[in-house]
C-alpha cells in the first residue's frame, strides 16, 4: 500500500531543493523525518510537512498500519512557472530576475520484507 503529497508551487529553485530531497530517498519515514528536522537548508521545513502529510494519508487510507515499516519509496522535484521580474540598473538599464518556483511529489509505501 502507498500513498503520496504534492506541494506546488513552492517559491524555492529546484536545484536547491532536490539536494534536500536526495538525503532522504529511499530512507525509512522515522529517519528520512530526523534527516529533514536537522538539515540546515530552507527546504527542509516544508519537505518534513509534506513526508508528514503524506504518512497521514496512508494512515487514513489504511488505519492500523506500522508507521515504523514506512518509507520514502519515490520523492520528486519537478520545476514549476519562473516569475519573471526586473531589477533596475544604473544608465536607465534593468536587469532580468527569474524566481524560480517548483513542484514536489513524495510517494511512502510500506517497506517489503
């Protein structure tokens, strides 16, 4: 049995956010949750909410089940839209800014033993 969370749209680069996400692929839900509440990046945070969201919807999809046979079976970082702004420069120039925005998937299944 497994289930997923999506966060969209998440004001971060995905290049930023996939290092996150690569510390804790394929790591059981208690230890991948202990990896993300110690990591010192920004996307950690919101990572942990989402691996929290998505452990609850297999509990509701499933009541009773082991959260300690949980892991993180699939975690993706897909790039979302680039708000495109401008900078002002001196001698009447700009400059282009892309705020980069992404999409995350996390998928939890139980582990097979």
């Amino acid at each position: 049995m497994e289930a997923q969370a999506r966060l969209r749209y998440y004001r971060g680069s995905p290049q930023k956010l996939r290092l996150v996400a690569d510390l804790v692929r394929g790591q059981g839900v208690v230890r991948a949750l202990a990896t993300l509440r110690l990591a010192n990046k920004r996307g950690a945070r919101e990572l942990e909410k989402l691996l929290r969201s998505a452990v609850a919807n297999l509990e509701q999809r499933s009541p009773g089940i082991d959260s300690g046979k949980l892991v993180v079976s699939q975690i993706r970082v897909d790039q979302g839209p680039s708000l495109k702004r401008f900078r002002p420069a001196s001698m009447g120039r700009v400059f282009p800014r892309l705020h980069r925005t992404c999409h995350v998937t996390v998928q939890v299944a139980e582990r097979a033993e």
